[in-house]
C-alpha cells in the first residue's frame, strides 16, 4: 500500500492553516504546486476538488491510540481502527502496548507495525511497553523494540502507571540511547484502589469511589525530577488537571525536557456527566471538573501541554454497557478528536489553525521521533500527507455510524462543528467527499462512512 498514486489531485481554493485561498496540486506523492487560485499548472487527469472555504492541514499523527490488535479483535483490529483514523483526519497514529500478547517484544511490534503496512490507511508506529507484560517488575526489551523494523521510540505501560521509582529511572536512562522517550499513565495506584471516578463534590453525591487529583500530580510531579535528574525525556499522557497543569508549566520553566498531552474528551466534559450512571463517560483519567477543563484549554493554548492525543479506546458492548462499577474504562476518540478541538479552542478564539497543525500534527510526530513525512510544513516538494476540513460543516454525533468498530463515544447524540472531507497518505486519498476510500488494488471504490 505505500506505492506512490499516480493520482493527482487538485485542490481548489483551499486555506492552508485556515490563511488565505490558494489552489494546490498533489501528484507523485508530494504537494507539486501552491499558487494563487487559477494560476497553478494541473497535470492532466489530476482529480478536481473544489474546496473554497475549506482548511487544509498536515496530516494527522495521534501519540495515543488503542487498536486493541492482538487479543481484542472484537473491540477493535489494526484495520478498522486505522481506517476509523482515516476518517478522523489521521495520517500516523502511536498503537499502545496493552494488547494481548503485550507489546513487549520485537516480534509483537513489528506484527502490529506489519498489519498497519497491510491496512494501508496511517502509518501505524507501535508504542513498546516498559515492563515486561506491562507486570511493573522488569524492563521489557526496549532496545530490541528500538532496533526492530518497527522502529520504536515511544515506551509506555499505558493502562497502568510504571510506579515503581527505581524502574522508571532505569527507563529513562535507558531510552537515552536510542532518543527515545517514556510515555507515563500518571496514576498512583495506591490512591486510586477501587476508583471508579474523579474525587469531589460528584463522587460525594452518588457514592463513587473517588480518584483524587493527587493521584495524578504526585506521580508527574515525581517524574519530572526524574527526567530532570537523568536527563532524559519524558512524556506525560493524557493530564486532566489544574494542579498537573501547573506541575508542567513548572518543569518546563526549570528546562525540564518533559512533553503533555490532553484528550479531546478532558477539552469538554466535565465529572456531571457521571450523575447518570452511564459508562460511556467512566475513563482513565476521570473526568474532572469544570475548573479543571478550563485550566487544561488554558494549557493547551499557551503551549504547556504540547498535543491533543485521542486515548482512543474502543470497547465491545458488553464491556461497556453494563452497570457503571463493572464497566470498562475508556472512550472512542479518532473520528471526533478534531472536531472538538475546533470547537473548544478554535470556535472560542483560543487557537488558529495553525495552532490546531502543530498539537495535532507537527508537535506529535516530533515527539515521536517519527518519519514518512509526517508533521511537516504543508509545503511544495514535501511528503501530501494532508487532512482537509470543512470548518462550516456540522455533524450529529452517532456511536452506530462511526467507521470504528467500538460504539462508545461519549459524544453521541451531540452535534459537533467541521467535518473531515479528505485525508491523503503521501498523496493517496484514504477518504475523499467525507468518506473511507477503499482500495482494491485495481483502483478505487468509495464506500459510505456507515459501512464497517
Ligand atoms: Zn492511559
């Protein structure tokens, strides 16, 4: 699937970063021309795409995603999940190592890296895990993972927090070698036995066990000290806090060499939303408080928190929709996580375009340490892996018709701004009028974003 097309395409009074219209050809895999509208020279048979109004970005990259391949093909599978990316604009997702077997060897990451070439949708860069089994006990084989086809240099035991001092400090002295980076799940677990949802006023009122704040800080705030401390890189994910806001705005006054992340879904909703009792909204973080939500869009805007990453975590039915304590923890987010970004930090006027290209894009890849042209300026002779949005468009939000093959996003029933109208992969629509395209191999069939 990484044969360059040799479809070309011409975009139509497009706004790069939502600045001023240009037309822009992509032929050969790469942007070929940018100019003012009518001026550019189009290749013969380029595909015309009238997009006036229409914003165009680079692709993409999420540092967070679930594909639950191997072990849980009936939540998700490489395929669907890197098509559901597809849809939501993605050109690069992180595949997290809680899969079953973990992602702990160089033989279970370049399976997955192996299956996302096969799918041909993003380019999927595996996340290795930091302990063996994700047990917390032993260094799992970064180094191994590091020198695989797979290329790892994203470490994380995602699902659960690498706890114990000393092995943390031991992976971030280790990843040094090969530039790579630890991602930390901030959870303190003996804070959070039993936690069900945030601690506070909420919990209180419909007797949840609560999961404090506290649990979150004090494992950034330990770890901070330890990249400083070493010297390495680290990597918070998904932060949901005021207080670990501020612990990063901290280290990185101190030139601590730390990067954030915030999910779409810790932009919006708020620990309310657990008054129901619907699972939809049980996750990992919790759901805070209103405060908190405004201290994280803050955040993002002034650059503490480097990027938006979807935590996307698909589930089967009958994980999710039972009552709230036997529930599963997580949130679908690939096909929604641009829109809310639109309309909690662009629609306000907290954020350009621009901004929105590098949490979502440049920062992402960087962070990654990933190749393939992804990240990069929306410039000429560079990699079209580019994502176009109609800003004006809005949506209905339906679990059921979501390409996905999990129903259990928490934005069902809400309408949401923009919408993803084509998304390239070096060139290659992988959706095109707002739907998956799918390819054949003998050229190209569309099919409706309902079908899965
Ligand atoms: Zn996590």
């Amino acid at each position: 699937m990484s044969t360059p097309s040799t479809t070309a395409y011409v975009l139509r009074g497009v706004r790069p970063y939502g600045t001023d219209p240009v037309d822009v050809v992509l032929a050969d895999g790469v942007v070929a021309a940018i100019g003012a509208p009518g001026t550019v020279e189009v290749p013969g048979g380029a595909t015309e795409i009238p997009a006036s109004g229409q914003v165009l970005l680079p692709g993409l990259v999420d540092l967070h995603t679930h594909l639950r391949e191997p072990g849980r093909e009936d939540a998700e599978t490489v395929f669907s999940g890197t098509r559901a990316a597809a849809a939501g604009g993605f050109t690069a997702v992180h595949a997290m190592a809680n899969t079953t077997p973990t992602q702990d060897t160089a033989g279970v990451v370049e399976q997955v890296y192996r299956l996302g070439q096969e799918a041909g949708w993003v380019d999927v860069h595996p996340v290795g895990a930091v302990t063996v089994g994700l047990g917390g006990e032993r260094l799992a084989e970064l180094g191994a993972m590091a020198d695989s086809a797979a290329r790892v240099r994203v470490f994380s035991d995602d699902g659960k927090c690498v706890h114990d001092p000393v092995l943390m400090r031991r992976a971030l002295e280790y990843v040094k070698a090969f530039d790579g980076i630890v991602a930390q799940h901030a959870q303190e677990p003996r804070l959070t036995e039993g936690a069900q949802m945030n601690e506070g006023i909420v919990s209180a009122q419909i007797g949840l066990t609560g999961w404090p704040a506290v649990a979150e800080e004090s494992i950034i705030a330990r770890d901070v000290l330890l990249a400083e401390h070493v010297g390495s890189r680290l990597h918070v994910c998904h932060l949901s806090t005021a207080g670990s806001v501020e612990i990063i705005r901290w280290a990185k006054g101190r030139g601590i060499n730390v990067t954030a992340e915030v999910t779409p879904h810790h932009l919006v909703l708020t620990d309310e939303l657990a008054r129901d009792y619907d699972p939809v909204f049980k996750v990992n973080p919790p759901l805070r408080t209103a405060k908190d939500v405004e201290a994280v869009r803050e955040g993002l805007a002034d650059g503490t928190i480097d990027i938006v990453a979807t935590d996307h975590a698909p589930h089967p039915v009958e994980d999710k929709d039972c009552e709230w304590a036997s529930a599963a923890f997580g949130m679908t987010g690939l096909e929604t996580a641009l829109s809310v970004v639109q309309q909690t930090m662009v629609d306000t006027g907290r954020m350009t375009w621009a901004d929105v290209a590098r949490v979502l894009s440049e920062n992402p890849a960087r962070i990654g340490r990933i190749d393939g042209g992804q990240g990069r300026a929306i410039a000429v002779g560079e990699p079209a892996n580019l994502t176009l949005v109609d800003p004006d468009a809005t949506r209905a939000i339906d679990g059921r018709s979501q390409v996905t093959a999990s129903d259990n996003t928490p934005f069902a029933g809400m309408e949401l701004p923009g919408r993803v109208v084509a998304t390239f992969l070096r060139g290659r629509a992988t959706v095109l009028d707002g739907a998956v395209v799918e390819s054949t191999g003998t050229g190209s069939v569309t099919l409706e974003g309902a079908a899965r």
